[in-house]
C-alpha cells in the first residue's frame, strides 16, 4: 500500500461559480459553511495520513483571492495542532491565463512548487510526476529538467492532443508524448 509523504489539496477556485458567494459577503452562512467543510476535510485526510505534509494550494487559473484567504484561515486554525500543514500561493495565484494554462504558466509553477518542496527539507519530500497530464498544457520533458532529482515517481500514461478532454488519453506509444525526449531527460538527471 502507497502511502505519501506530501498531499497536495488544489481544491475550492471553482466554487465561486456559478455565484462568488465567498466573495460577495466573507461571513455568510454558505461562505463560513465552505470553511468548516474545507477544514473537515482537511482533517480526514489527517487522519487517513498521519505522517504526510498536507499542501493546500489553489492554482494560477483565474479565481479572486478571498478563497486564498479563506483557505489561509483554515490552514492557521490547523497549524495549531499540526506543524505538517502548509499554505503554498503560487506567484501569479489567481491571476493566469483565462481557461487553462499556458506552457510557460505551467513551467514556472512547476519551479515554484519545486522550490517549496525543497524548503520543506525533507528527502522524502518529492514530485509524483505523471507525463500523460502535463502533455496537457505544457511538455512532460520540461517537467522533469525543472523538477530533477525531487521527481520521486513518474506515471507513464500518453495524450493525444488533438482530441483533447479526457478521450485524449490513449495507450503509450498512441498519442503525443515525445518518449525519446522523456527518457533522455530522465537519464539526464540520474532517475532510475
């Protein structure tokens, strides 16, 4: 059985529609609702996962900033008790590209999330790089020269770009995956 050492929580950005209920009025019933959900949640992934740190995070797409901050509240409620709980804002939090990102977006997140990774100072800390999802918006061989030595793990899946959505998702070897850039990438930083 898998267990991680870093869970990562991107979640709550899509929530503001089709109303910004977190936006319109902070203390409302829903918005405080949201809140205590969110921080419920959080605390049954404590439990499943005692040892891991937990990430919450959202990410570059377009989403105000009160649910950072409504997660930020979360996070200093929890930290408390649990020093593993941290609150990762990305640069350009909240304010990418409109609909998905770009290469150069996807990029500089993946070195931003590196470099947080390696403040956390442990060696069990790492990346689960999976190459399929990151043809999506960017190159997977660009993932790995900037992750390097954190990557810990890397699912092979292939895409299709063409068609795009989840459909995209074809056998390896079927889709769009340059393989030979990957795995040269992959030598190149000693990965076994």
């Amino acid at each position: 059985k898998y267990t991680p050492d870093v869970v990562i929580v991107a979640i709550g950005q899509n929530d503001k529609d089709p109303y910004d209920y977190m936006k319109a009025d902070y203390n409302s019933e829903q918005s405080l609702y949201w809140r205590l959900a969110y921080k419920d949640f959080i605390g049954k992934l404590r439990k499943r996962y005692p040892d891991a740190h937990i990430i919450l995070s959202t990410t570059i797409l377009n989403h105000e900033a009160i649910w950072d901050e409504a997660i930020d509240e979360v996070c200093k409620s929890l930290q408390k008790t649990d020093d593993k709980i941290h609150h990762f804002l990305y640069s350009n939090n909240g304010c990418g590209t409109h609909g998905h990102i770009r290469i150069s977006e996807a990029e500089k997140m993946a070195e931003e999330m590196a470099d947080f990774i390696d403040k956390i100072g442990s060696d069990y800390v790492g990346s689960y790089l999976d190459i399929g999802n990151t043809l999506y918006c960017s190159y997977p061989e660009d993932w790995v020269k900037i992750l390097g030595k954190r990557i810990k793990k890397v699912h092979f899946k292939d895409y299709r770009k063409s068609v795009g959505g989840l459909d995209g998702f074809v056998d390896i070897l079927a889709g769009d995956v340059d393989y030979k850039a990957v795995k040269t990438a992959l030598d190149n930083i000693g990965y076994d």
